[in-house]
C-alpha cells in the first residue's frame, strides 16, 4: 500500500468516525427531544 492512499484511508476512516459521532449525537438529541415532548404531554394532561 503506498503512502497516499494509506493518508487517503486514515482520512476516510476518521471521518466515518466523525459521521457516526454525529449521527450518534443527533439520535440522542432526538431521543432527549421526545421524552421532553413526552414529559411536558403528561404535565398538561395532570394539569
């Protein structure tokens, strides 16, 4: 494997890993959003 496409490969790599960071952060972001949706749902209902 030359030398460029070894730095070509870590490139990749570490930006699949950036990716799924993202994605990772966006789902947990989602996750938190609903259960606050959910959380202020049940407020107005005991309201």
């Amino acid at each position: 494997v030359s030398a460029r496409c070894a730095a070509l490969w870590r490139a990749l790599r570490s930006f699949q890993d950036m990716f799924l960071v993202s994605a990772r952060c966006a789902a947990w972001w989602r996750a938190l959003r609903s259960l606050e949706g959910i959380a202020s749902g049940l407020g107005a209902l005991r309201r």
